[in-house]
C-alpha cells in the first residue's frame, strides 16, 4: 500500500459507512497502478467540487477498528482490576 496516497477524512464515529457529506461512501477497488486490488471506502462525489475527500483504505479502518475494540476490552479489564481492590 501506497501511504502516502491515504487520506483519511475521519469526521463522525459513522465514517466507517458514511462520508463527511453524509452520504453512503461505497466500498471500491483501487485499478491504479501503485495499489492494484486494494480496497477501499470513498466520498461519493469523489472528483468533483462537492466532494468532502473523505478516503480510508479498507485495511487501515479494520485497524483502526481493531485498536477502538482493544481499547475497549482493555479498559473494561481495567475498570474490573478497580473494582476488585475497592472490595
């Protein structure tokens, strides 16, 4: 993958499913030559004067996704350890 060709426009907790325009961004296929077959998650209006430029590649959001879910367990795990030395 081409890091410097990401641009994640990150803008609500729903960017995963929607762009800063708030329409559906699709999941595509990169035909470029640097990223041939990768995925990714794009603004609608993608090239024209509209367009929020909201771009995420699929591997960086499922990341991204895995790092929220780890946080997650993580402090749970935490908040639990608290709870059990209060006791």
């Amino acid at each position: 993958m081409d890091s410097s060709s990401s641009s994640a426009n990150l803008c609500t907790e729903d960017s995963k499913k929607f762009c800063c325009c708030g329409l559906r961004a699709p999941l595509k296929t990169s035909k470029t030559t640097t990223n041939p077959g990768m995925k990714f998650y794009g603004c609608t209006k993608y090239k024209t004067k509209q367009s929020c430029g909201f771009f995420i590649w699929l591997d960086e959001l499922l990341t991204i996704q895995e790092a929220d879910r780890s946080q997650r367990i993580q402090d749970a795990l935490g908040l639990h350890r608290d709870e059990e030395r209060q006791t």
